[in-house]
C-alpha cells in the first residue's frame, strides 16, 4: 500500500516524456502560437471586410439629422409698436440617395474583391512559409542531436582505444605515442561535443519559439525516405512555378487592381446621377415675423452633378496610376523569374539530393568494410593504432553526414512544392511515416550513447562485450565493445 503513490507519482512524471511530437504536432502547436502567422491570420480576417466596404458604395445611403433651438425674438413695428417671441422650435429629417451611375464606385468595388483574393493568397503563403521554418527547425534538432550521439559514440571508440594504449604501454607492447594520440582525440571530441551541445540549445530555443513550449521528445528519422527523382524537367518545374507560386500569384491580382486603378482615376472624367429623397418635419419655425408654424416638406428626384475642372487633378491622377500599372507589370514579371529561379534551385536540391543520399550509403557500407579490414590488419600488423581511430572516425562521419543529407532532402522536396504553390500540411504527414519516437531533446551531455556496437550493428557480425576504460578526469567506466568477425568475400 505504501508503493502505490510512489508508483502514481512516478506514472505522472514518466507519462509525459513517453509521448513524442512528430512534425505534425509540432506544426500544429505553431499555428496556434507563432506570432507571425498570428499576424497573417489577423490580416486575412481584416481583409475578408474589404469586398463589404467596396459593395457599400453600390448600395443606399440612409441618415437622419435633426436639431432643437431656443428663440428669442424682440422685433419693433410701425409707431413703435414692439413684439417680441420667446420659443422653442426643432425639426427632423430623413434623407436617402441611391447611386445609379457612379463609375468610380463600381471599380471600387472590383477592386475590393481583388483585394480580398490577394489576403487569401497572403494567408495561404504565410501557411507555407510556416510550415518550412517548422521543418527547418525541427530537423535542425534532430540533426544536432544525431551529431551529439556520433560524437558521444566516437569518444566511446577512443576511450576504448584509449585504455587499450594504457594497457599495452603497461605491458610494453606500445610506445607513450598511441596513449597520446588517442587522449588527443579524446580531448578534441570532447571540445566538438561542447560546441554542439551550444548548437543545439539555440535550435530548441528556435523550435521553442515557434512552438510556444519547450521541446519535449522529437520523433527522429528512423526510417529511411523513399528516394524519388521528381517527375518532369527542370524547365517544366521552371514554368509551373511561374504560373502557381503564390508570391507571383499576388502579383498578378495586384497588376489586376492597378489595372483598374487607372480606370477609376479616368472615371473622375464621368457625371455621377443618384436618386434622392427626404422628409422634413419643421415644429413652431418663425418666417421674418412672430407668427410660429409647424410645417412638413417631402421630396424625391434625381441629382446630376458634371465635373467641369478640378485643377488637373484628374489627369494627374490618370497619369499616376499608368505609371503605377507598368511597375506593377515589372513586379509581375520579377516575381515569375523568382519563382522559376526558386524552383529550377529545388529541383536540382532535391535531385542531387537523392543521388547524394545514395552515395553516401555506398560509403557508408564501404568505410565500414574499411575499418573491418583495417581491424583486421592492426591484429597481423599491417595497420597502426592511429589508422584504427581514423577508420573509426570516417564511419562515424559518414554515418553524420548520410542523416544530414536524409534532411536536407527532405527540406528539398518541401521547398519544390512551396515554389509551385501546392506545399500544404498532408506533406508533413507523409514526412511523419518515416518518423519514430526518439529520446527526449535536452541540452546536457545524457543523449543516448550509440556506441561501437550501435554504430556497426549492421555491418557484419558484431559480438558485443564490455570494457573498462579509463577517461580523462580518472574515472573508470564500463563501456561497449563491439568485436568485429572477419568480413566475407561477399560483405568486402
């Protein structure tokens, strides 16, 4: 009885770290806290009234008015004969017009609605472009992380190595030189492992503000991503961007608007004709004498008002908006070039990427065929101790670079889709299928140790023993071993 809270309290605090955010959770706690698709959606909000202010100008407009006054009067007659008049009188109306040909009104409203279109776009872009800065920043964490486990495993290898030169300098087998070089590495790994430990606290920081919480348990890319040549040309990628880049797209609506921009200003050339009416109510109103009325007044009709000559103010405006027509065209046209330019850039990334992914599994398998063989020639005496930890090294940096380059293929393929406009979140939830859940994010030196036996599990027929290595600072620790048989004629 006494275990059970201890067991519930231990339940509570283990439950959380078990959960991993896969590149979907992580988009999905973005969209409710990154300020700046905030800001997008609040614009796109905003924007949404603008096709109603537009549509106003096309409708009736309605007021009432009305005021109250005090009156004095003191008027003096014929023969001195004064009269004078102390009185209140108000009156109220309603007055309505409704436009009938008011061009500029009419263009306004087409703009209006372009308008909105262009805030659509934005919101659609801003969407976009936060789901690149999530993928970019979540990947930057994984990538940091991958590198602090190769280090972690790396300095695992020297310590082995490390305490073997210890070992057989004791007994005389080797000279001081191997224990040096290998506590040299040690101390260089050791130093890199600081560094990328900063590295990495600034990603979870940048995570972090997207997220709006601290990163907890990332799932990491366990699964290698199937590699696929994108489909089609690089030109055809070229222009497709040209015609669905959302950046481009708003460019054109903004061509649209300032094509009917020029419109309106002319349209400040054209007579306006509105329908009018208005009711009066006059209650004790004085007309030169002090006789006091009430009176009702009522009309309709239409109202014609020609512009004849406003200063230039027209034509200038008409000119202006020409001007501002042709820039609009050059942005067009800029904006299409970026596009095609930011497409042809991701479609090669993403192609080289593939071919680059596939290489570096070929290294992989040949460095670690490498360092088989050169474990091999170090027990006959062909190979030195110093060739064992430059073998061990190159693994252990192929492997890095083959996790690197899995992400930044990953990135790549996000980006073609974003420069053609069709980068939505169902792209993420293709990414997630390669994901798994991994060790917690955390910024201290206790990521899990891949070590020898991890990093070469693979490679052939690993028998695992434990050691006692000596580190730097004395202290005696039991590490993995990871005793490699010799390689087939096949796995060579």
């Amino acid at each position: 009885m006494q275990l059970k809270p201890l067991f519930i309290a231990m339940s509570l605090a283990l439950g959380p770290a078990a959960q991993a955010a896969n590149l979907s959770d992580v988009f999905r706690d973005a969209q409710s806290y990154d300020a700046q698709y905030a800001a997008a959606r609040a614009a796109y909000e905003a924007g949404q009234e603008i096709s109603v202010q537009g549509k106003a100008g096309l409708l009736p407009n309605v007021s009432l008015s009305g005021n109250v006054q005090q009156n004095y009067i003191d008027t003096t007659g014929a023969g001195g004969i004064s009269n004078s008049a102390d009185f209140t009188s108000d009156n109220l109306g309603v007055t309505a017009s409704q436009p009938l040909f008011r061009k500029q009104n009419w263009v306004q409203y087409q703009q209006s609605k372009e308008q909105v279109k262009i805030v659509g776009t934005q919101f659609k872009a801003a969407e976009q472009d936060l789901i690149l800065r999530v993928a970019q920043a979540y990947f930057d964490v994984l990538q940091s992380q991958d590198n602090i486990a190769f280090i972690n495993a790396q300095k695992a290898a020297i310590s082995e190595q490390l305490a073997s030169a210890k070992r057989n300098f004791e007994v005389g087998t080797a000279t001081i030189i191997d224990t040096h070089e290998a506590q040299a590495r040690f101390d260089l790994t050791v130093a890199e492992e600081i560094a990328e430990q900063n590295t990495l606290n600034i990603r979870l920081r940048a995570l972090e503000k997207i997220t709006g919480k601290p990163t907890g348990s990332l799932d990491k890319l366990v699964e290698a991503p199937k590699l696929t040549d994108e489909p089609g040309s690089i030109d055809e990628w070229a222009t497709r961007a040209a015609d669905a880049n959302l950046q481009a797209e708003i460019a054109r609506i903004s061509k649209t608007i300032a094509d009917q921009q020029v419109e309106f200003n002319r349209a400040g050339h054209y007579p306006t004709v509105d329908a009018v009416a208005s009711y009066y109510y006059y209650n004790n109103q004085n007309y030169g004498g002090v006789a006091l009325i009430d009176s009702n007044a009522a009309n309709i009709g239409l109202q014609l008002n020609m512009p004849l000559y406003q200063g230039g103010l027209v034509s200038s405006q008409v000119r202006q908006a020409v001007a501002n027509q042709e820039k609009a065209r050059q942005e067009v046209e800029a904006a299409a070039r970026e596009a095609s330019q930011q497409a042809r850039r991701a479609w090669l990334n993403v192609n080289s990427g593939v071919a680059r992914v596939r290489a570096l599994e070929q290294a992989l398998t040949s460095v670690k065929a490498q360092l088989d063989s050169t474990k091999l020639g170090q027990e006959v005496g062909v190979r030195t101790f110093l060739d064992v930890l430059n073998a061990e090294q190159q693994v252990l940096a192929a492997r890095r670079d083959l996790a690197n380059a899995r992400y930044n293929y990953l990135l790549a393929s996000l980006s073609l889709k974003a420069a053609v406009g069709s980068l939505s979140p169902a792209d993420l939830t293709g990414i997630d299928q390669h994901l798994r859940p991994g060790a917690a994010a955390t910024t201290s030196s206790s990521l899990p140790d891949a070590g020898v036996d991890g990093l070469h599990r693979k490679s052939g027929n690993p028998a695992a023993a434990r050691t006692t290595a000596v580190r730097n600072d004395g202290q005696r620790v039991q590490l993995k071993m990871a005793t490699l048989a010799p390689a087939t004629s096949e796995q060579r």
